[in-house]
C-alpha cells in the first residue's frame, strides 16, 4: 500500500509545477483560428523575412526544408486556459534564421500570416532556442487546421503568439501591437505570470 502511494505521488510529481496558474490540461489538440484555414500549396508558400531599413530574404519550400531542422517537445498553453503536454514538433529555429540574416538594431517582429493574421514578438523570445518555424507536428506534415504549410512555435507564451500559416517575418525596431495585442491582449504573453491582458 506505501508502494502504490508512493508511485501516484510520484506521478502527480512529475507533472506538478507544470501547469502555469489557471490552467487547466487537456489531452485532445483543440484547433483556435479567427479566420477560414487558408490553402496554402507547397509550390507557391515562401517565407520573406524582412528588416526595418527594407532588406528582405525569401526561402521557398525546397530552400526552408534544406535548412536545419531540430526536434521540439513541449509544453503549450492557451490564453484559453487549456495546456497540453509533450507536443512534439520539428522546425526551423530563429537561431537559424537569424544566423542567415544578421540583422543588429531591430528587436521586435511582426509575423504576418495567410489570412491576415498578425502578432508581435520580442526578438529576445525568440533566439536561444525559444523560437521556431515548425513545419512538422507529430511526426506528419504540419496539419492545415493547425497551421501548416508552417507555423510559429513559441512554446513560452501563450499559445496566440504562435501563429498559423506564417508567411512574412517583418523585423521592427519597436514593438507594436498585432490582431489580438491590438483587442486588449497583453504584448508579451508569459503564462507563468498570467500576462493575459494589456
Ligand atoms: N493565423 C492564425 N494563427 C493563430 C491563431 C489564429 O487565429 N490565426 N490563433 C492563435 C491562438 S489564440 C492559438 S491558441 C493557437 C491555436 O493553435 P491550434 O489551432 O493549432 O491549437 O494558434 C494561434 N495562432
Ligand atoms: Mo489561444
């Protein structure tokens, strides 16, 4: 009877701390978007980044898959309050995209989706390994529902910042607000202190 205790403790251990304040875990993968999924074929999807002082790189999709690509397994969190678990992704890091285009002076990005979608991310969010375009989820093909061609991935903030169907990094020298940062939703985004709302 002290051993069976001991190994639900022992489990319930495991995942306690992991759950920001107000959150609650869900096992399923619920899909959130203000627009219609967009169709976006492979042939045509390009990937522009884009400085404040007008430089701009673009990759095609031959081009972004010959870049490095890293696994991912993590935690994300909903300003919804759902969390899930252990999602498993493979992407491109900023680290990686930043490397090709060494850009100093800009510190905010405008990441500019199919369908009109916007959100702003702090630069320092997104390198060291915080940041990527996945492309992959699972082990398949990103999903269409879920953001594929390619989507954002920052699994530190709410899950908003982590835009679906990315089309355009655009580099700022400031910050300012995107689609839901713009309604009242908080520039920034971490769960663990509950920046849910500016
Ligand atoms: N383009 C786009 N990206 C988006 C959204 C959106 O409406 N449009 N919703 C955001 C929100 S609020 C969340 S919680 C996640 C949901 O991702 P999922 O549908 O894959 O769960 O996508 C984020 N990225
Ligand atoms: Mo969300």
């Amino acid at each position: 009877m002290a051993i069976v205790n001991r190994g639900f403790v022992g489990r319930r251990d495991r995942d306690a701390g992991r759950l920001p304040p107000g959150q609650y875990r869900t096992f399923d993968f619920p899909v959130l978007s203000a627009e219609p999924t967009p169709t976006v074929p492979l042939d045509t999807w390009t990937l522009t980044v884009q400085s404040s002082d007008h430089r701009a790189h673009t990759w095609d999709w031959a081009q972004f898959q010959a870049l490095p690509h890293e696994e991912i397994v993590t935690d994300i969190h909903c300003v919804t309050r759902w969390s899930k678990f252990e999602t498993r992704w493979r992407g491109v890091s900023f680290d990686t995209i930043m490397s090709r285009l060494p850009w100093p002076g800009d510190t905010h990005v405008m990441v500019h989706c199919h369908g009109g979608y916007t959100t702003n991310v702090a630069l320092t969010d997104l390198v060291s390994g915080r940041g990527w375009v996945a492309d992959t989820f699972d082990g398949e093909p990103l999903p269409a529902e879920h953001g594929g061609p390619a989507r954002l991935l920052v699994p530190h903030l709410y899950f908003w910042k982590s835009a679906k169907w990315v089309r355009r990094l655009r580099f700022m020298s400031s910050d300012t607000p995107g689609f839901w940062e713009s309604r009242g939703y908080h520039m920034h985004g971490d769960p663990w202190t509950e920046q849910r709302y500016s």
